[in-house]
C-alpha cells in the first residue's frame, strides 16, 4: 500500500455525488463566469468565516494581489512579510512595484515576528538598517502594509500584531492560504482565518485545507468600500458598467465550476477539520518520544487546520537521514520551505545577505513536512513512524 502525501482521491469518493450534480448543473446552465454558484459561495463563505463580504478570485496569488491593489499599494511603499512562505506572498508585492520588506518568523510557531515587525517599521521610517536588516534604499520608502501569513494552518498571533500594525498606521492583509477554517481566541471569542485585519485572502489551490478541482481564491473584508474596490479590480477596474474603467485591474474571476466544487466540499469541510485533529493527534503519540524531532507547535487558544505536517530536524544532515528513511519506507515527503524568500534569486535586487534572517534560515535548513490529510490512517502513520524511527 503506497501512502499519499495528501489523499484528495478518498476525498472525492466522499464528495462524488455532490460534486457531479454541481458541476452538471453548471454545465446545462451556461453561467460558466459568474454563474449563481459564485455569489452563493462568496455568502455561504463570508458567514463562516465571520465577515461582512467575500470577493472569490482566480488563486490565492489573485486574492493577495487584489487586496494590494484594492489598498492601492504602488511604488515607493513598503510592504512587511515574512520570509519563511510561498513565494506569492512577496511576489504580489514587487509586480505591483512596492517593496517587501521582509521580517523574521518566530523560531516556534514559523509565523512572523510581532517584535521584529515594529522594529523593522521604525528602520524604515528612520531609514537605519542598524535597527533591522532593510532592503536597499529602504529609507525613501512609505510603511504601508503588513502581510501576516498563516503558516501551515496556524493563525499567526493576531493579538500581538494587530496593535503593532495600527500604531504604525499599517493596513493588514492576512494570508490565509493555508490556513482556510484555522480559530483563534481573540478578544474572548473565536475568530476564523481570514477575519483579521482590512483584508483576508485564501487559496483553494487543490492541495489547499479547502481546495477545488483547479485555482481558486477568495477575499473577505468587512468594509463596503473595499468590497467595491475588490469586485472593480477583479475585472479590469469596472466601473458602473462592464466597458466603463475606472482604474486597472486584472482578469481574476473564481470559475463558475469550481464554485460548485467548493459548495459541495464545504459540507464537508467542518468534518474534515476534525479529522485533522485527529491525525495530528495520533502523529504526536507516535513521534513525540522519537529524539531529535521537534514537532508542530499549537499554541493555547488555537486550532490549526495543519495545511503541512512540518517537523524539524536536529540538523539538515539529520533531516537527510530521516528523508531517505521514508524514502526508502516509500513515504512521501516534501521540504517546506527549502529557501527563504529573502535569498531567492528573484529577490536579489533587495541585496538581503546570509544571516540577515537567521530564525527563517534556519527552520528552512531543518524542517520537513510529511503526509498529512483528513483520511489518513492510523495504520498508514505507524508506518510512517516506524520509518522515522529507523
Ligand atoms: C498557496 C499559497 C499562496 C498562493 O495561492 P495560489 O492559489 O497557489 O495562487 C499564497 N500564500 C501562501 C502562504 C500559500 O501557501
């Protein structure tokens, strides 16, 4: 028996029934762009995730693009985010010709830094890189947004980072990628991913918490005027009308098709979340006495939807080791993320150097995920125990 990395094959046996008459009944209706099932799904989505709105786009990239657009961040501004993420997440940023401005994570939790987050806002402002490591020609640049990322299904701290962003009059766009259905206790009550700060943004990327059968996204705010800005630039900056353009947009619609996907996986989906607390459970009996592994940290007050699996290593030599054990073991496994953002040769220009930061360059030297899903058994994860253990 072969263990997949994640199981969307059983997933859909589940869902099979649902899915196919939500797809047929797309077909024969001939709304395949903006058909009902968008706007059905956008409400169905927003009520869950506690906000007023929801705008559903063509990827998660779209959803953080359009949120940058809709807070009108351009050239000369600043954009803070970590560098221990999916590549889209500062991307976004420097095609719109803003400028990451990037802010180590917390050694613990792989989310970013609240601490750092203010200090690397007062290096920019008093252009001193002596303060945090900046970016070249940081100092002409305007602190504009910050964009925490809820890393591997955990919501980042929330309660520590929302006081930094507004004193610094920072707007906050939370990428929820991987974090669709995570909770946090906030202010005395549980809050959903995509609820903090001006806009929150997810990705239904199959392999995704809540993914469909191809790309997908989707933006929540509360604020109608940032509704209106989100649905002008999800195509090409409408106006009153279609041929009327009041400013530049894209071409990010969520097909019709995969609107349906989503509302029938989304009966599903609370479930699944469960089950996923169920196998994180089980990989915690069964790994945390194996030495040398640090496991997936939860902290008090939330739910994570473990988007990844993601244990370190006490080493990248030892992380070698325990890969071409399960290797051999035939489980799959998978590295993120290998390289942080801040060293990519795309980002280059930044002129970021080795050791800039350190708490990133390190988890990404050790950490590596393993398969993680709703159906994954408890049988499967003995094996996949056995195989770490050696
Ligand atoms: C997947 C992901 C994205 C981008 O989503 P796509 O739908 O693939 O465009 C953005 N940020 C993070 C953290 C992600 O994991």
């Amino acid at each position: 028996m072969s263990i997949p990395f994640i199981d969307l094959k059983t997933q859909y046996r589940r869902v099979a029934a649902e899915v196919e008459r939500g797809i047929q009944s797309v077909l024969m209706s001939g709304a395949y762009i903006n058909g009902p099932e968008v706007a059905r799904l956008e409400e169905r989505l927003a009520g869950y995730c506690g906000t007023r709105y929801a705008v559903g786009c063509a990827s998660g990239t779209d959803a953080l693009m359009m949120a940058l657009m809709a807070l009108g961040v351009g050239p000369g501004d600043a954009v803070f985010c970590p560098p221990f993420t999916f590549m889209a997440t500062a991307e976004v940023v420097a095609l719109l010709g803003a400028t990451p401005v990037f802010v180590d994570v917390d050694p613990v939790t792989y989310n970013i830094d609240p601490v750092r987050l203010d200090l690397a806002v007062r290096a920019v402002r008093a252009g001193d890189p002596s303060l945090h490591p900046l970016p070249q020609h940081a100092g002409t640049l305007t602190p504009k947004a910050v964009i925490p990322v809820d890393l591997f299904g955990l919501l980042a701290d929330y309660a520590a980072l929302l006081p930094v962003a507004a004193a610094h009059g920072l707007f906050v766009i939370e990428d929820a990628a991987q974090a669709f259905g995570a909770t946090q206790e906030f202010s005395g009550a549980k809050r959903r991913a995509c609820s903090y700060g001006q806009i929150g943004c997810t990705s239904f990327f199959p392999a995704k918490p809540l993914g469909c059968y191809g790309d997908g996204g989707m933006c929540f705010t509360d604020d109608p005027d940032l509704l209106e800005l989100l649905r002008s630039v999800r195509v090409h900056g409408q106006g009153a009308d279609k041929y009327q353009n009041v400013r530049l947009g894209i071409t990010g619609r969520l097909d019709t098709m995969q609107a349906a996907v989503l509302l029938a996986k989304a009966e599903i989906f609370d479930d699944e979340v469960r089950l996923r607390q169920d196998v994180a459970r089980r990989y915690a009996e069964l790994l945390g006495a194996l030495p040398g592994l640090t496991l997936p940290v939860v902290p008090q007050g939330n739910v994570s939807v473990y988007a990844q699996y993601s244990i370190q290593a006490e080493s990248t030599a030892h992380r070698q080791e325990l890969l071409d054990r399960l290797t051999k073991a035939s489980v799959p496994s998978s590295i993120y993320y290998p390289v942080p953002l801040h060293l990519q040769p795309a980002f280059a220009n930044l002129g970021y150097q080795p050791g800039s930061m350190p708490a990133s360059e390190a988890v990404a030297a050790r950490i590596f995920s393993i398969p993680m899903h709703p159906y994954l058994t408890a049988e499967a994860q003995q094996e996949i125990a056995k195989a770490l253990a050696g």
